[in-house]
C-alpha cells in the first residue's frame, strides 16, 4: 500500500532546463490529453526525488488513454541523456504501435533532455510525432504533471528520507507494477490501466475476426 505523508521542504531542483537549440517542434496537443484509443498520444516528464546525499530524477513516460507508465527510468544525474532515453527505449520496445511506425504522438515540454539528437531520431526512426509545450508551464503538458504529483503523494512523501538513488529506483519498479495492474484510477472508472488496455485489444480482435 502507498501511502501520503507530509511534503518535505527546502531547495528544489530545476527538472526543465530550455534547449539553447532553435526548437520547431509544434504543439500537437495544446491541453487536450483525452486520447480515444491507446497508442495515439504519449505524455513525458521528468521529476526529482530528495536523498540523503542529493536527488534522483525519475521520468515517466504515460499513454493518456490508458493511463499506463508505458516507460520509466531513475537516475542521478538530470544531465545524462540515459534518463528519459531508457524511459523511450522501454516503452517503444512494448508497445506494437510504436515499433511498426502507427500514428503516435509524443509530447514533452521544451526542456533540453527531450530536444536531444538521439531522442528526437529514436521518435523519427519509429515514427513517432514530436509535440512540445512551452517552458514551465504544467497545463501545457498537465497529465505528466498529474502522474509526477500521485508518484510523489502515493511513494515518494511516504518515507521521510530516501538513502539513495538505488532505493528510489528499487520502490519506483513496485509503484509502477501497483499503478499500472492494481491501482483503479477514477478517470478510467475504476479500473487499472491494464484493464483497459486489455479491454482494448480484445474489442480490436473481435473487430478483426468479424471483418
């Protein structure tokens, strides 16, 4: 069980830092998350985690459908581009839609991490669109704000301190197992998100054998 304890106060990190790179990547979403269909539009985010010693960053990568964290990684260091390049590699290497080049969005905010060489040719190679917000502000990207915020009131606010970037790493893998298979989530009514998506696949099946 994931519990909500007392926010913890003092300096806190910039997860957005803007990309000195003329960016022309267009907003596709402009706040509308609602999504008909899984695999039509992914929302990324990166947030931060107090340790004892520092912080970890952790970032997610969620299908507005669904619900379901399709991709996540924590890291050290918010300057490694292996941060939200593990997340894409994982939720591309799951998700059929994205590996055969179906209509997907991706949409970020313009921090540098996500304006990056390598991730924008890793959304290129397997046809994925590019869709930005603007710097700083949550309602343009307001779903990856919604999943940081539960992430930090359902796991990361229920212990007082974390005594490393492994042990964030290590609770982040059982919150994201919980909140894709267990947790019911009022947007989706009641159900998890592996509901849904399975509900989904098997309304495609029977679409199939029937045409």
């Amino acid at each position: 069980m994931f519990l909500t304890r007392d926010i913890r106060r003092g300096r806190r990190p910039f997860t957005t830092v803007a990309s000195k790179l003329p960016d022309h990547r267009p907003d596709l979403v402009e706040r509308d998350f609602h999504a008909p269909l899984p695999n039509e539009l992914w929302v990324a985010d990166i947030t931060y985690v107090r340790t004892t010693s520092s912080f970890a960053y952790t970032a997610f990568i969620t299908d507005a459908c669904t619900r379901k964290i399709v991709g996540w990684s924590v890291a050290s260091s918010l300057t490694t581009q292996a941060l939200p390049m593990i997340a894409l590699q994982q939720a591309i290497a799951t998700t059929p839609a994205a590996r055969d080049g179906g209509r997907l969005v991706h949409h970020s905010d313009r921090g540098v991490q996500y304006v990056s060489l390598a991730y924008t040719d890793t959304l290129a190679e397997h046809g994925v669109a590019p869709s930005v917000g603007t710097v700083g502000d949550s309602y343009d990207n307001a779903l990856a704000e919604t999943v940081n915020g539960l992430y930090k009131a359902e796991l990361i606010y229920s212990r007082t301190t974390w005594p490393s970037t492994s042990a964030v790493e290590l609770a982040t893998l059982e919150w994201v197992s919980w909140w894709n298979h267990q947790r019911l989530h009022e947007a989706l009514g009641y159900q998890t998100p592996v509901e849904v998506e399975a509900a989904y696949d098997q309304a495609q099946t029977r679409t199939l054998v029937t045409t």
